[in-house]
C-alpha cells in the first residue's frame, strides 16, 4: 500500500493555515461583506490596493475569478486579449474568457511565459471594421507554466506604454505577485503601477485557505463588484477568511524567501540525479520543472514511483513534472524528496 503523502510539492495552493493564522481567523471582527460592513474585509481591500498603488479592491473566492471579473470588466464580446501562449488564463481556467466573456486570446510563444514589447506590438492589430479589437494584454506574475519567472518592471513599463498609446488595458495575474517582489527585493507597487488591473492570491504562498484580492480604479472597481454578484461571488461574514489574508500579509511575505532557497536546493539535488534535467536557465522563485525523458519513464510513472516514499508531485506533461515550494515545505522535506527521487529513478531503472 502506498504509504500517505508527507511531503507535498505538488503546488503551493497546498499549504494549510498555520495554528496563528487560525487564531485571527477565530477573533476575526465580522459584519456582512456585501453590504461594505465587514471590517476585517475593509482592512484587506484597503491594504492590497494600497500595495498595488490602486484607489480600491475587492475581495473575491479565487484566482480565477479576479482573472474573470478584469476580463469583463475591461472588455466586450469580440474583443482580443493578448497574452503568453503558456498563460494560465489559457489552459487552465475553463476558457472562462471565451465562455463567458466572448473573448479572443492571442498568444505570443514564449516558453518562459514572458515577452518583449516588440513582441507585443507584432501582434497588435491595426484598427479595422472587420478586425477584433485588441483591448487587454496579460502579465502573468510569476509565470506559472514559465517555471515562476519573474517580469522585470522595466518590461512590463514598456509594454504599458506602447499600449496606453493604443488604448489598450494592462492587467496583471499576480497569483505569484509577491514572490517576484520577494525574489527581486522591489515592492509590488515596482511591478503594478503601469497596470491597470491586478491582484493578488492569498491561497498560495501566503499560505491561506481562499481568496484572492483584486484592485484597479474606484470605476473598475465598481464594475468588478457588479460582476462579482453575476457570477455568485458576494459573501456574507467574510471576516473569518479576510483575517487569514491580513495575518499572511503580516507574517507570510518575507518567509517567500526560503520557498525560494528550497526550489533552489530542489533543483541543484535533482539535477545531479541521473535521467533527470531541470527545465529553464534557472530557478528564480519556488517553481521547478523536471524533465525526465532520460530516465525511459514518462512523468506519470515517475510521479507514482516518489509518492511510493511519501512525495507528491505532478505531472506537467508527458516527460516533465513540476513541484512547488511552500511554507509546509522545510528544507529537510526537501532533502527527503531529493533522496525519493533518487530512490524512485535508480532503482527502477536497473
């Protein structure tokens, strides 16, 4: 029998609350969300949108749903978003833009998840009867599919330019916003303050159980929360849940520097394993690709093979698997996971 999983790298949305983020959450003040009354979901907005540089925000159940609302909010049936080819927004959020939003995704092919304004302006149609209209391009932070990579704020002020001279919006997916400003030393507001939309995610690093919070102009705003009832998102006691995410803000930003150092250790311990290669130039936050082509298993096989010793991780595509560091991750789980990889790959391969 497989023994139960002790060490899960299979994302960050894998972190439990801590026993202090549960004690906010059960003293948390609390009123009713949808009415503007809940005070510790008050506090939230106000802090994030401060952070980003914005004039307000709003707190919604997922990722997903901020990447949503910033989609209908900035455009209308028929228009163009432009956005990496490897963009969560793409292959993993149900093609809620095209569902529901009647968007066009026009990827540029970057493996890193990251493109040049020369890029950008390469695919942005001329204005024409019988063209879509590009209205939005997308700035994933960090990338996940890129392997966490980080956007430096020089491009993504490029970028902001050439398209505020097209009319067209910047928004960006900050679902790993605050790892890049960990990584690079630079307060968020380095890398939000030429967008016109963007949140972050508290059910990832940050270690909480839900939510993500999602800012922009006091207009967008406005539209953004007329969105949030359409799609069923308006709570009622938020505060229990808010509470987790102005304790992770307080206690859970600064420690994004070890999950950092342990998918560096992860990389440097695997890359010396026979038949397994790191994907990319180099690990700059806590994602890593494993490819394992060379060891004559596909990445499924590989996966089943360390879960036997306690590890999870997931498959990314045939031959490569991704793992993700988070705060229930020590570095001596990531010693144990190196060692179970080890065992997993040599011992099959005899």
């Amino acid at each position: 029998m497989t023994p139960p999983i002790s060490i899960d790298l299979i994302s960050d949305t894998s972190t439990k609350p801590s026993p202090g983020m549960r004690e906010a959450m059960a003293a948390a003040e609390v009123g009713d969300e949808q009415r503007g009354e809940d005070p510790s979901v008050n506090r939230l907005c106000e802090r994030v949108a401060d952070m980003l540089g914005k004039e307000a925000a709003v707190y919604l159940p997922s990722g997903i749903m901020s990447n949503l609302i910033a989609v209908l909010v900035h455009c209308r049936p028929g228009d163009e978003i432009i956005s990496a080819g490897n963009a969560h927004i793409i292959g993993s959020e149900g093609a809620g833009a095209a569902a529901l939003g009647g968007t066009l995704i026009t990827p540029i092919r970057s493996p890193d998840g990251r493109f040049t304004a020369d890029e950008f302006l390469s695919v942005v149609r001329r204005p024409r009867p019988r063209a879509p209209r590009t209205r939005l391009v997308w700035i994933e932070q960090t990338s996940n599919a890129g392997g966490g990579t980080v956007w430096s704020q020089a491009t993504i002020a490029e970028i902001a330019e050439q398209a505020c001279e097209r009319d067209i919006q910047v928004h960006m997916d900050g679902a790993r916003l605050l790892n890049a400003a960990v990584a690079t030393n630079l307060p968020p507001i380095a890398f939000t303050r030429h967008c016109d939309s963007a949140w972050i995610d508290l059910s990832k690093g940050l270690g909480c159980p839900i939510g993500s919070v999602l800012a922009g102009s006091r207009s967008f705003i406005d539209d953004a929360w007329t969105w949030k009832h359409r799609l069923g998102g308006a709570m009622r006691q938020a505060g229990v849940i808010a509470a987790a995410g102005l304790y992770a803000l307080d206690n859970h930003v600064e420690r994004l520097a070890e999950d950092h150092r342990n998918a560096r250790r992860l990389a440097d311990g695997l890359s010396k394993i026979d038949g397994l290669q790191i994907v990319g130039e180099g690990v700059e936050t806590n994602i890593v690709f494993i490819e394992v082509s060379a060891t004559g298993a596909d990445a499924s096989a590989i996966a089943a093979r360390v879960a036997e010793h306690g590890v999870r991780v997931g498959p990314s595509s045939e031959y490569v698997l991704r793992a993700v560091t988070h705060l229930d991750v020590s570095e001596s789980d990531i010693d144990r996971a190196i060692a179970a990889f080890r065992e997993a790959v040599t011992v099959r391969q005899d």
